[in-house]
C-alpha cells in the first residue's frame, strides 16, 4: 500500500495533464511549438489547486515539438521549466525503459527520458489484465498507442518513435488534430470519388463534432481555421477538403466525407492491432493460443470498438474510463506514472538510476 503522495505530470506538444494519487486531475492545451518558454507559467496556473504531494512524477512528449533542435534540446528546456517552479529534489522522471531518474540524469540521458508516457500507462495498466497477454490502446488528440503486455508489464524491446512507428505500436493519428489530408487520399463526393486537397484544411476533430462523438465548443478556437469548434464551422471546413464550400454541400455530403474517414482510420487502426497481436504471439508462443484482453485508454472509445468490429475477433475490452472515470482516463499517462512513483513508501527510498 503507498503511503506518499505523488502530483503525475504528462507533458504533451499540445496537451498539458496533470493528475494525482487522489484522483484530482487537470488538463489544458498548450502549444509547446509556439511558447515552450511559457510552460512553467502555464503549469503553474494548472496545478493552482492541486492537492499536496510529497513527490512529482514526470513522463514527457513535448521535446519533439518542432520549436526545439533536438530532442536533448526539448528534455532539458522542460525539465528546467518544471523546476524552475517546483523543487528538483521533489521531481523523479519516468524513462522509456522502466527507469527512474533526477531531472539532471534526465537530462543527460534525453533518448530514454523522451516519450515515455507510453511505457508508463501500459506498465501501470498491465495490473488490469485478466489474460495472460494483451495489449493496451491509448487514443489521444494526435496519436495512437498500441502497446503489448502481459501481467509484469510492457512486451516490446521498442523504445523510440521510429522504432514503435515502424512496428504499428504507435500510429501518428489521432481523434482531435490529425490533418485529414493524412489519413484519405479521396473522399465521396456526388455518388464519385474526388481527391482532396493536401492542404491543413479541416481535422479529425471536425469529422469527430459533425458525428456526435465529440462535443462541439463554440469557445474554443483551436482549429484549422480559427473559427469556432462547432458542427456548422465543421460543415465549411470538411467541405473545403474537396475544393467546396458549406453552402454548396448537403449535410449528407458532409456525413459521407466524415464516415469515410472515420472507416478509413478504423482500418489502420484495426491493421496495427492485428500486426501488434502477432507479434505478441511470437513472442509468447506458450500462450498465442490464449484470449487477449485489450485495456482502452484515452478519449477513443468508440474508434477502438470501430476498429475491433472490422477484426471480428471477440477479444475482452476493459475500458480505464469506467474504472477511474472519464476525466481522469483521459489523463490516464499522467495518474499511471503519479502511481508507479508511489508505490515507493517515501521519496527517500525512492530508486533512481545511476548517474552514469
């Protein structure tokens, strides 16, 4: 049983989430490309009122962000961010391979502190899993996860972008701000097919509002065009992506574009499970035969369940936000790594890794 404290935070390119051991979460946007000067600033303004805490865990995506050179550059900028306004000594750093570090050996060693909120979420949730293998799905805003694990945890000798990329455990393709121009080369349009312009013109967050699986927030200007994220600013930008306008398309010409996307986007989600699958299969070939669990994560619910009916493959879903609640699910990565950290009685007995 723990008996410290811990405040997790998941520092994201566009995401800020923080959460802790008591179930109190938060989250914001924030765009690290444009003001990763500001993140101390906005990271205070988000941890207000959090409860107290005897230690910060941290798991980290942000250093890729395109305002940093390189990823060393990225790790050390947000690192010093976080402890210019909470204390070093406070601040353990979850890294790729399981490790933990102090801020300064992070920095030192930025390839395994770098995106390592993957391997914390899966390693947390792997206590969830009812079969011998399974794997766990995190949709996000920009990304997807698909992680393979067993009961002692992550199942994959991956640890960078390239490489997880390369094995279909990480698609670059998200439920809120992936460029459609990703994800269909065409789309329907008049009974025929037409191509779509290669141009930041609408999101999947705008095929996600025009479906009803996403609320639209008219306060919220954060989209392709500036515009609110509501179903009628929707209509003009999905139609923009085949050379059109809002006033020129019916509302079932928009639905035959959003349904296109998000059948195109269930397939390869539904490929990089299948492959993900196989592989975990190889590699445990005493259970392959056995049922896999899949333990969803993020705000995707209904992607993955799109994603598992083209399989038809009956495997048991086990969904964190029913069992943690739905806000604090989507800062899943966040409360996984603020938990790992208190499973340690005090920060004193706390490991870190050497300083080599």
């Amino acid at each position: 049983m723990a008996t410290s404290q811990w405040l997790g935070l998941d520092i994201g390119g566009a995401n800020l989430k923080a959460a802790h051991t008591q179930g109190w979460t938060r989250s914001a946007f924030f765009p690290m490309w444009r003001e990763p000067n500001r993140l101390a600033t906005q990271l205070a303004m988000l941890l207000n009122d959090a409860p107290a805490f005897d230690g910060v865990a941290v798991t980290m995506t942000g250093e890729l962000a395109d305002c940093f050179a390189t990823r060393s550059d990225g790790v050390a900028v947000i690192l010093e961010q976080i402890t210019s306004i909470l204390p070093a000594p406070l601040v353990r750093v979850y890294c790729v391979d399981g490790s933990w570090r102090s801020p300064s050996q992070a920095a030192r060693n930025p390839w395994l502190a770098a995106a390592s909120n993957w391997h914390a979420l899966a390693q947390w949730s792997s206590r969830w899993l009812k079969t011998p293998l399974g794997l766990v799905i995190d949709i996000g805003s920009t990304t997807t996860d698909v992680i393979p694990i067993d009961a002692n945890g992550v199942v994959t000798r991956s640890k960078t972008d390239s490489e997880r990329m390369r094995k279909s455990e990480l698609l670059y393709t998200g439920i809120e701000r992936s460029n459609l121009a990703g994800i269909i080369r065409s789309a329907p349009l008049f009974g025929k097919r037409c191509p779509v312009m290669n141009e930041l013109f609408a999101t999947t967050r705008d095929v996600y509002i025009w479906r009803g699986d996403l609320e639209p927030d008219a306060d919220d200007r954060n989209t392709a065009d500036g515009r609110p994220a509501d179903r009628e600013s929707a209509r003009y930008r999905l139609a923009r992506v085949v050379g059109e306008d809002g006033s020129t398309l019916a509302d079932q010409d928009i639905t035959a574009i959003a349904e296109h996307v998000f059948r195109r986007q269930s397939q390869a989600l539904a490929r990089a499970i299948c492959k993900v699958s196989k592989r975990l299969d190889r590699t445990r070939p005493e259970t392959a035969s056995s049922e896999k669990s899949i333990i969803l994560s993020g705000h995707g619910d209904f992607l993955i369940q799109a994603a598992l009916g083209h399989l038809d493959s009956g495997l048991e879903t086990i969904a964190l936000d029913r069992l943690l609640g739905r806000e604090l699910s989507r800062s899943a990565p966040a409360y996984a790594v603020a938990c790992l950290a208190a499973e340690y009685r005090s920060i004193s007995e706390f490991p870190i890794a050497s300083a080599l």
